[in-house]
C-alpha cells in the first residue's frame, strides 16, 4: 500500500523540523544561546 499526499508532506516537514530541533537543543546546551553571537 502507497503511503497518501499527506503523509509524505508531513514526513517530509517533519523530519527537517525535528532536525531543527535538536540541532538547536544542542547548541544551547553547549553555548547557552540560541543564536550564538547574539546576546
């Protein structure tokens, strides 16, 4: 059965977001700012 429209464009946002996430997750933990360089 082939997956539905919907479910590849939620895959296919969803992915990149949790990415996003723990990327930032991490700098914060490492350097305490969400955008490093900027207060």
């Amino acid at each position: 059965m082939q997956p539905s429209n919907k479910t590849i464009l939620e895959r296919s946002i969803g992915r990149p977001a949790m990415m996003a996430f723990v990327l930032l997750t991490g700098v914060y933990l490492t350097t305490g700012q969400l955008i490093p360089g900027v207060v």
